[in-house]
C-alpha cells in the first residue's frame, strides 16, 4: 500500500505539473515549462533533469533504484519528464535532442515494467504506446528497438513484436535465438490470446520453423 501511495502522490503532483505544461507549450514559454519539470526530479529524486540526461540509463536506473519497492514508481515518473522534455525540444525543432530523450524515456518505463509491472494502470500504458508510437518517426538504437520489442510482446500485440524480431534479425542475426524464444513463449498461450495479438498459432508454427530453418 506504501509503494501505492507513494507512486499516487508522484502522479498527482505530475498532473498538476502537466496541466501546467499545456499553457506553457501553447504560450511558448519553454523555459518556464523547463524548470517545472527540473522541479519535480529534484522533488523527489535530488537530482537535476540535465544531469539525470547525460548520464546512461543503468546509472540513473541505480540512483532512482536504491529502494527497490519504489524503482517501477520511480522509473515511471522519469520515463514522464523525459518524455515531456523530449515534446518541448520537439516543438522547438531540436530533434535528435528530442529522438534521444524519447529513447530514455522508454527505456526507463520498461525498467519499470520488468522490475514490478503489476503497479502500473492501464492507463499508465497507454502513455508508455504514445512513446513508442512517437519513436517511430526517429531513428532509434539497438537498445530501443529491444524495449519496443519487450514493450510489444508484454502488451499482448504479438504481430507488431514479431515485426519488431524481424527488424533485429535483419541487423544481427544472433537475434535468431531470441525470435525463436518468442515463438515457444507465444505457443503457450491459449489461441485467443493469439488472436487478440494479431498473430494466430499457425502463423506462430510457421515462424518458428521458418526461424529453425536460419540456424540450421
């Protein structure tokens, strides 16, 4: 109840803060709409949104991580402000700044879900979909397109993750053993499961064997 209440408490105050952002996007005032988000990292983490960028996700999954009952509350929240950063240096046409900020903000939301992913609402998902829909208009790393993968398949949307497998297969193919794994993954599954992820069980067969046939 705890790790509940405290991750309600970050919430709203990230309401308040993004109803706030509206007006600031729509007046321009990114400077201001900045520091509203630089306040609530150093609310509740002590820590500084521009430090907290330059550093590698495994860094800064370690210094939010430390009490690991409030890590998938914490990498939440973050995935949060670094998605709404990513929106301002988008609307002042600052790119790649947005592209990678989008990056980190996925990464730490799917720290988050591998950590603890019953804390999450599913509404708290589908803020997560809009950064992987956003994503798709950037190039992105290895890195992400494997969390797009996690983030696929955890979600139940099995065709768009299998594509996703795909993607990483054509880039390296020591991926082949990771599509494989999906596929037994998704074998046991009932077949309406299959069929609300868009990728009925004999397609699943097919891919399988056809991922068998690669290694051979």
């Amino acid at each position: 109840m705890l790790t509940k209440d405290y991750l309600m408490r970050m919430i709203d105050t990230l309401v308040r803060v993004l109803a706030r952002l509206v007006f600031l996007k729509n007046s321009k005032d990114y400077t201001k709409a900045f520091s509203e988000l630089n306040n609530v990292a150093k609310e509740f983490f002590a820590l500084d949104l521009n430090f907290a960028e330059t550093i590698s996700n495994r860094q800064l999954v370690e210094l939010i991580g430390k009490n690991k009952l409030l890590l998938p509350g914490n990498c939440y929240v973050f995935g949060i402000l670094f998605q709404e950063e990513a929106e301002l240096f988008e609307l002042q046409n600052d790119f790649p700044r947005a592209g990678g900020l989008y990056e980190k903000s996925l990464s730490l939301f799917t720290e988050g879900l591998k950590s603890s992913p019953s804390i999450l609402q599913s509404d708290h998902l589908d803020k997560i979909n809009s950064v992987v829909e956003k994503l798709n208009e950037f190039e992105i790393n290895i890195e992400t397109e494997e969390n797009i993968f996690f983030f696929y398949e955890f979600t139940g949307n099995y065709a768009e993750a299998e594509n996703v497998i795909y993607n990483l297969i054509e880039f390296d193919k020591s991926y082949i053993k990771s599509g494989i794994e999906f596929c037994m993954r998704l074998l046991e599954k009932s077949d309406e499961e299959l069929i609300r992820g868009n990728l009925p069980r004999h397609e699943v067969e097919e891919s399988l064997a056809g991922l068998k046939k690669k290694i051979i």
